[in-house]
C-alpha cells in the first residue's frame, strides 16, 4: 500500500504554509493527494499558499502536474502560490519545465512570508 505524503500545515498572518514531510516523492496517490489538497485551499477563499519542500529530495513529475494544476486553481481565485526551500534538483526540473516563470521560487520561508 502506498504511504500517504506528510504535510504540516500551519496558518500564519493569512498564508497558509504546507511543508512537506516526505523526502521522496513518487506515489501517483500522492500526488492526487497533493492536488486534492491544494485545490481545496484555494476553492474555500485561501488567498496566499507557501509550499516548504525542505525536506524533500526526489519528486516524480506528478509532482509538476499537481502544482500546475494548483496553480490555475490560485489564478481562477486571485490566489497565490509560491515555493520555499527546494532542492538544486528539484529546481532544476521546475526551471527545465519552465515553471519557475509561473511560480515564485523562494530560498526560505521568511522570503516567501515577506513577498507573497
């Protein structure tokens, strides 16, 4: 059985803040999981969202998919959504796929705070 992903959720000053948990990132559950959860913020009014990927270090392109359907998710609600702490490679893969234009990639937490 697949293991559910691990994620902390907190809301702070208006922004919800997701950090992620699980260091690998390839179950395709997850991943709909991922989604679920993040179009669910933004269809109940959440305005702001920071995805924390500290922990994690190997992400399938599944991944990518949820974010991006996340992320039309933010625009159709005036919403955002944006990242801290990803890994060099993760980053890659975000920069490969032209994503880091259409979301802001940020090195840490207070960043992201201070700009989202």
């Amino acid at each position: 059985m697949a293991e559910p992903i691990k994620i902390v959720e907190e809301l702070r000053k208006g922004v919800y803040i997701l950090r992620v948990k699980s260091p690998i990132l390839l179950e395709p559950s997850a991943a709909d999981e991922m989604t679920k959860r993040l179009s669910d913020l933004f269809e109940t009014g959440a305005q702001k969202v920071i995805i924390d990927m500290g922990m994690v270090n190997r992400m399938s392109s599944l991944f990518f998919r949820s974010f991006i359907i996340a992320g039309k998710k933010a625009v159709q609600n005036n919403a955002k959504m944006a990242f801290c702490h990803i890994s060099p490679a993760i980053k890659a893969g975000f920069e490969m796929m032209k994503m880091d234009s259409f979301f802001k990639i940020y090195p840490d937490e207070t960043k992201a705070m201070e700009n989202i």
